[in-house]
C-alpha cells in the first residue's frame, strides 16, 4: 500500500466495498459495471475513519481503495515532498521552503537564522513536452514559490521530486502571501496573493515584511493573481496580472472558454468578482466585475441555504501594463478618494457610506470618487470600488472555488457565513453556521453566473466532555469550515478541504455525489493542520490523482502537542494513483 503511515483500525482492506448505500456492489463488481444503474459510474471511495487516538491525530491518513469509471484501484496518501526536504545541490536554492529575497539569498533573522516556511499551500501539477513539474506557493510574507521536476513510475503511476528549485519572484515585487491556486486550460500555474496589505495607513503594519523585495515598499504592489509558465528545460516565468483587480485572492478560476475568471475574495464584508479576459487564453488585460446578490425567498432566510439571483456591475476595463503604470507613478488612496467623516452612522452630501474589509482591517469610510479616478479605484481599490458602485460586499469567508462542466454549475465554499451575511440587513440574509456552507452558482451559455443556491452546510454542535470527540464544535460526520474545493468532472463528486482550526481537530478531505448527496471522509491530518491545494488530475500519463497538501501542522491548534519540531513540516502529496478518467 502506497500509505504514509499505519492508520486507524477500520480504515483499511474492510472497508474497500463499504460505500455507501446504492453505489455498494457497482464498487465490488467483478464486472465492468454494464448492468449497474447510472449514478454507479459516479466516482467511490472508502471511507476512513474519524481520528479518535491521539496516534491517529498525529497522522496523515487517506482512502485505501478508490474506483473511477469502475475501475478500483488501491489508493492512500503518497507524500512527494516536506517542506525543508532538499533535492538538489544548492541548500540555499533547492530546499522546499526556504524563504528567500529579491537576490535568491536566504532572508536572515536577527539572530542569523533562516526561516523554512511550513506553509505551503497550493502545489500545481503540469505536463510539459515529456516532463511533470510542479510550481509550490507558500503563504507568508514575503511568500515564496517552488519548482519541483517529478518523476513518475510507469508501473505504479508513484510520483516523487527529484530536483526542487526556487523561482525567482524579484520581476514582480515578491509575493504576498499566496493563498490557493487553480491550473488553467493553456497550462500555467495561477496563484494569488491573499488579504492585500492596507493602503489606506500607506507602507505601514505588516507590508513591511516584503522590505527584502524592494527599500521602499508600496502596498499597491501586493493583492492580485500570479501566474507561472513553465517551459520544458525547466525555465518557470512568473507574471503578476494587475488588471485582474486587487482584493484578497483566494482562488482565480479560468472557465472552459479561456476567457472568464472567476475570482473568491477571502476575509470578513469581502465581494464576489469575475474577470472577462480580452483575448482568449491571455490574462494580460480584460474587463472586471463584481457580484450582485439579489436575495429570492424569505428574508431573513429560515432555511440555512439560500438562494439568490446574481446580476453584475461592470468597474471597469484595462491591460496590466497600465494598471502597474498606475501603481509605478504613486498613486495613493487619498489620490483616489476623498474621505469624509461618518456622523451618527451617516454621510455628508456627496459622500457614500461604504463598508468592506481592507485586508487588514475592516474599516467602514465615507468616500467620495475624485475626478478621473475611475481606472486606479477599480485595479487597485477594486473591493471598495465595488462596494461604492452598488455590488454586494457581504460575503465572508470566501474561499475555494471549482466547476461542474456537466451539471454548469460552478461551486464556492463559504467557511464561515455569520457577520454581514446573517444579520438580517443588507443583500444577503442567510443563516449563520460558523461550520461554513458550499453554494452552487448557474451560469449561462457564456459562462455567465446567473443564479445560486445552497447545496451543503456544516452543524455546529457541542459534545460532552466524555465523548471522543469532545472539543470538536463542527458535527465530525459533516463538513467543517470548507476551504478548498475541486471538481471530478463526468463523475459528479465535488471534493471539499477543511480549514476548520479547532472546530474540527483534525481536519479532512471530503467527497461528495452531487447527485445523491452522499459524503465521504477519504483523508485526514495531524493536530493543527489545514488541508490546502485540492485539486483533481483525471489523467496524467494514464493516472489520476487527487493533490492534497497539508499545511503547518500544529500551526493552528494543540501546539503543545508538538514533540519533534520537523513534525510542523508541510506536506505535498496526493490520494492516488486513481484509475485515469477520459
């Protein structure tokens, strides 16, 4: 078994054909599954247990058997690489994770150390020419990025690094805290850069970390996607696409047609952004717009899903060498706005009252557009912008997003919905579940959003002190703080992520049929981690696989936990090697 350690008791050989209800004997069948009813093609796993030892809390564990097109394989969680892991001659250039500055040189602390970051977020798979490699994002400040070259066994489809190195990002400022990342029809890896420093305070409060990029640090630099392009000889070309529109990039998401984006936008009072690029397959320039959500239904909501009809308010067009222009002449706020005061919750004449988040802070302005500023205010203050011509700016915890080509849906985890978007007021009015909710977005023949609709939500609970569970706030048997999401396309399985810090102590990796509303656990990891970069590879030189990194492990809970310090190393991996999926 391709496993990275022993996992609970019931989580193995016994429960290869313990699917759920219907899907049972399509899973066992010896036969190609010609007489088995349609929803059997959709994809199964075995589930695995919940952690309840405190051995089992200390693991990374996945599904042992998974069946794709009704082929089962045996599976597991295969680890590729460790953040500090080297691979390559050079400890300052080809270990995983090592922070560096705009001069490839190991960012020293005051006491001389260097930092190995365990934060490794989205990790990419890409085929190209005769070759895979993979492009890793690190979240921190500054952030770092990797290029891994991967060898895979032909026999067994097993992938492991053999040379790791790290891009250099000085053409682009550094990067800012990249988040989770998507693959794009044309190949590149496209990242981001999440909770986009306060420009309002100017280059002040933690932008000061990107210092090693540059002496004189200018916030307006940080808060959009990066993309990578990777040539066959190894050569990884980062780009930061300014016109895409500056907010706290969770997720960017390129549609089939090459040329409509969408973009989740994470934090507290936060928007919902779609981006239609110019020319197709080129992310270079292109028209930007927010989101606006039209509750349907009663208001407040009674049912903890909601739904809604989605319209779009237009901010603006441009090319990302005149939004950087913008940004290298040293454009500020103020040049942007006029700011007035709010007076017993109100405005002056002329002035909008507008609340949403600024990154660092969640800082409720009145604002008045000045002259001629309409291109600097939607680029660069694109969230505040949004809010100030009419788009809903309520949502919160936007995170991972994906598409059904099928069903025409695209999916959107929420990990959180209370705030602006349960207080009875404003444009949306849901429930509020800390545990966090998936919604479901209709598009149109243009890929087009159109509608949403709830489809799955978390149940906050408290168990007793006796229970084994007890500390999880989250039902363990549902999903928790949902992050990142991928879909199986043809196989009507939506995969879900947790970042459920405490409410669930050890979070997982889910599946889920769509169709029959089914859900599987098929991972867990350790105390304190956070399951990032979920994302579905139906067919890479005849194997599919389901990458899933983990991230800091005891970062977010149970420090005290923590016996040896490598245990914190970050995880890149994947379940797998699945049968492939055409």
């Amino acid at each position: 078994m391709q496993n990275l350690s022993p996992r609970p008791l019931g989580a193995g050989l016994l429960t290869a054909c313990a699917f759920v209800g219907a899907f049972a004997l399509a899973a066992c069948s010896d036969d190609d599954n010609n007489d088995t009813p349609d929803n059997a093609k959709a994809t199964l796993f075995a589930p695995v247990d919940v952690a309840t030892t405190d051995a089992a809390k200390r693991q990374v564990y996945g599904t042992d058997f998974a069946t794709v097109d009704g082929e089962t394989r045996e599976t597991g969680y295969v680890t590729i690489l460790r953040s500090g892991e080297q691979r390559g001659s050079s400890a300052d250039l080809n270990t995983f994770g090592l922070q560096l500055d705009k001069h490839m040189q190991p960012i020293l602390a005051d006491d001389g150390s260097s930092a190995i970051l365990d934060s490794n977020d989205f990790s990419s798979i890409l085929k190209v020419g005769r070759k895979l490699f993979a492009v890793s994002q690190f979240e921190s400040q500054p952030g770092a990025m990797y290029l891994t070259e991967l060898a895979q066994d032909k026999a067994t489809g097993k992938l492991s690094a053999t040379k790791t190195t790290a891009i250099d990002l000085s053409s682009i400022h550094g990067i800012w805290n990249p988040c989770a990342g998507s693959v794009t029809p044309w190949n590149t890896h496209l990242g981001s850069e999440e909770y986009e420093p306060d420009a309002i305070n100017g280059a002040t409060g933690r932008v000061k970390t990107m210092v090693p990029y540059g002496d004189t640090v200018n916030p307006y630099y940080y808060g959009f996607p990066v993309e990578v392009a990777v040539k066959e000889d190894g050569t990884a070309t980062p780009t930061k696409h300014y016109s895409m529109g500056r907010f706290a990039h969770e997720l960017s998401y390129v549609m089939p047609d090459q040329k409509t984006v969408y973009e989740t936008d994470d934090g507290s009072n936060v928007g919902f952004f779609r981006y239609v690029a110019t020319t197709a397959g080129q992310l270079t320039g292109g028209t930007l717009y927010a989101a606006k959500w039209t509750q349907t239904g009663t208001k407040p909501a009674t049912s903890p899903l909601a739904a809604a009809d989605i319209s779009w308010v237009e901010l603006g067009t441009a090319t990302d060498a005149e939004v950087e222009t913008l940004i290298d002449a040293g454009t500020k706020f103020t040049d942007i706005f006029e700011v007035g005061t709010v007076t017993a919750g109100a405005c002056a004449a002329g002035f909008t009252y507008v609340d949403a988040s600024d990154g660092d802070a969640v800082v409720p302005k009145c604002l008045k557009l000045k002259t001629g500023m309409e291109k600097a205010a939607a680029f660069l203050e694109t969230r505040t912008y949004a809010a100030l011509k009419g788009a809903t700016t309520e949502f919160k915890k936007e995170e991972g997003i994906t598409f059904d080509p099928d069903g025409k849906k695209v999916y959107v985890a929420y990990s959180d919905t209370s705030g602006q978007m349960s207080d009875a007021k404003g444009d949306i009015q849901v429930a509020k579940e800390s545990c966090g909710t998936v919604y479901a977005y209709d598009v149109d023949a243009n890929y087009m959003i159109t509608k949403a609709s709830g489809v799955l939500r978390g149940t906050s609970t408290t168990y007793p002190a006796e229970s084994v569970f007890a500390g999880n706030t989250c039902d363990v048997n549902g999903i928790g703080n949902p992050d990142n999401i991928s879909f199986m396309p043809g196989q009507k399985t939506l995969l879900i992520g947790e970042d459920a810090s405490s409410a669930h102590q050890n979070d997982v990796v889910w599946a889920y049929n769509v169709e029959a509303n089914t859900l599987t656990r098929i991972a867990s990891t350790p105390y304190g981690a956070e399951t990032t970069s979920l994302y579905y590879y139906p067919d890479v030189n005849d194997f599919g696989y389901i990458v899933a990194v983990v991230q800091h492990p005891y970062g977010e809970s149970d420090q005290s936990k923590l016996e040896d310090a490598a245990d914190k190393h970050s995880y890149f991996g994947y379940i797998g090697a699945l049968a492939p999926h055409q």
